[in-house]
C-alpha cells in the first residue's frame, strides 16, 4: 500500500487501500470505472488535503494529464482546454507567456487545474469562476461524460457543485476565456497595488503582477519550497467567514468587512484567529501555525495529521469562544474530523 504523505504538501496521511496513477483521460476513465460504487479519492498536487494517519480505504486515483489546446480570435480572446493534471502556476505562467490576460493575480497557487473550480480558487480579487466557460468530467453515478457550464458549476465563495458532490464528479479537463494582451485590468486588491507602486484601480503589465504576486506569497510561506518548513501546509486551513449583518456589527470595529451579496458579510478569518489569541508560531507536537502567516498550519518535520488537527481545533475553539463564529476548513479533510 501507498502511504499518502509522500503525496501531499502536509507530508503527513497513512496508506490507501488501493492506489492508481492515471495520465490520459482514458486511463482515469478506466480507474474510475474498475472501483466502481467502491470510495475513491482523486489525488492532484495533493496541496490542498489533510489526509488521516489511518489512511484511506479505498482508490486513491493520482491523476497527471496535462494536455492544452488553445484557440484563439482576435476579438473574443483565447479559449484554453487543459487538463486536470497540469500544474495550475505553470498553466498561468503559459498563458503569460502566450501573450494572454486574467490568469495573473492566481499565481503561485498549488495544485492542479482539476482542483481549481473544485475549490473555485481565489486571491487578490479575483477568482478562477471568472475566467472558466466549461468543465469536463466523469460522473460516477451515471458513468458517462458530462459537461457544466459556468452558470451549471454553481461557483460561490470557495465552492463549486463538485465540491458540494466531490464523489460523483470527476473532473477531466476545464476549459478558460482569456483577454490577449499584455496589460492586467485594475487593481482591486490594496496590498498588491502597493507592491506594485500604482493605485487601487489602476493597471499593471502582466508580467509585474505575477511578479508581485509570487513575491507576496512567498512572503507568507504561500509557495511550494521543500526546504522551508513554514510551506508545509496546505495553504490557507480555514475560509473567511461569511456572516450576517448582525454578526458583523457584533465585532469590533476595526474587524475586516467586505459586503456580500444579500446583505451578508466577509470577515477576515486571519484576523479574527490573531485576535483570539491565536498566535504565529503557536505548536502542538511537530504541527505548528505558520511563522509568516497564521492561516497557515504546517508541519514543523515531524508532524501527524492526529497532531494538525488538533491544533486546528484549537484555533477554531478559540475563535468561537470569543467571536461565536466557527471557522470552516478550506483544506479537504480525508478521514479527519475537526468537531
């Protein structure tokens, strides 16, 4: 058996039953096909999972295809088709270079293309709902191809209908509309307008928002790099919360807050951990909060995903007890319950 921490970010996970490694959408097809109604787990970049010390038992499906076809017309754009196994920085990279706009401010994410509309990824104002016209996938209950458009992969705040049935849909390749040109739209996100040197609104080459990009990431230990200790996570543990307006003036007034649609609101999970008396650098065993940035749990060397969890409990218990909002996990969780 496969032990999983080989494969995720957190380096931490037990073995799985099974285990496939699949590179052409016949050969995913074919694996999905042969564990039938058996539980599966489809394993990207695994840069975005915390898979329990026990394991999984069933399929885990590793998937790598990477083809991309584009087209391209002068007036509506580029239409990108790539499959769910390609890196997604070294996609948004491609496209920079292929002279294409929209994909800039999502650099640097981990993991794969298949794992983005999942998690409907997002950062410096933009997510990646935006840019996607279709997803290609494998329904398991069917068993047969089916495709959704944007409106039918029901995007919202760091979800999708493939999160919301994770087991049903497989997805095979995702296809995006970009802008040609070599110019960013405006700013929308006041940090990386600084790092930029322009105002909020104003735009940028889209070579320097990459840049600048990758630069604050790496800041906050958001990049993939085996050799420090704060970029074994999973990224981001927690979503920021969305609240009703009566929750949100119950926080003190210097509290983040972004209007959502229906009167709701968007708080910073960030803030309300650090105002908790969650602190960087905070441990339990060998997990510990990230030293750059607090929504960061990793794993100092020699971390369990027993020893993960508990400090994410600790952190959510923490923040409910002094803001009564309860944080939700955006890192998927295999095997791992966090109540």
């Amino acid at each position: 058996m496969s032990d999983l921490s080989q494969y995720t970010s957190l380096r931490v996970g037990g073995p799985a039953k099974n285990f496939v490694e699949v590179s052409t959408e016949a050969e995913i097809v074919a694996a999905l096909l042969a564990a039938g109604d058996s539980p599966i787990l489809i394993l990207g970049g695994g840069t975005n999972i915390l898979v329990s010390d026990s394991g999984f038992e069933g399929t885990v499906i590793r998937i790598s295809n990477n083809a991309i076809k584009a087209e391209v017309d002068a007036c509506s754009g580029a239409t990108l088709t790539i499959g769910a196994g390609e890196n997604w920085d070294s996609f948004v990279e491609t496209t920079i270079a292929k002279g294409f706009a929209g994909l800039e401010t999502l650099s640097g994410i981990p993991g794969t293309v298949g794992a983005a509309p999942i998690q409907n990824i997002g950062a410096y104002g933009h997510e990646v709902s935006e840019f996607i016209t279709r997803v290609r996938t494998f329904d398991r209950i069917e068993k047969k191809i089916r495709t959704f458009t944007n409106q039918e992969c029901e995007f919202s705040y760091r979800s999708s209908k493939f999160k919301l049935e994770r087991d049903r849909f497989v997805i095979l390749d995702v296809a995006f509309q970009l802008r040609i040109g070599e110019m960013s739209t405006g700013i929308v996100y006041e940090e990386l307008a600084k790092e930029l040197a322009i105002a909020v609104g104003e735009k940028s080459a889209v070579t320097a928002v990459r840049a600048a990009t990758l630069k604050l990431r790496g800041i906050k230990g958001m990049l993939i790099n085996p050799d420090d200790h704060d970029a074994w996570s999973a990224g981001s543990f927690f979503t920021n919360p969305i609240i009703s307006a009566e929750e949100a003036a119950n926080l003190p007034a210097d509290a983040p807050r972004w209007p959502q649609a229906g009167g709701q609101v968007k708080t910073s999970a960030a803030w309300l951990m650090e105002h908790a008396g969650v602190h960087k650098g905070d441990s339990v065993s060998g997990a510990r909060i990230s030293t750059k940035h607090v929504l960061a749990l990793t794993n100092s060397g020699t971390a369990t995903a027993a020893d993960i969890a508990t400090l994410a409990k600790e952190a959510r218990k923490k923040v409910f007890e002094k803001y009564g909002i309860t944080l939700e996990p955006e890192v998927n969780l295999v095997g791992i319950n966090l109540q």
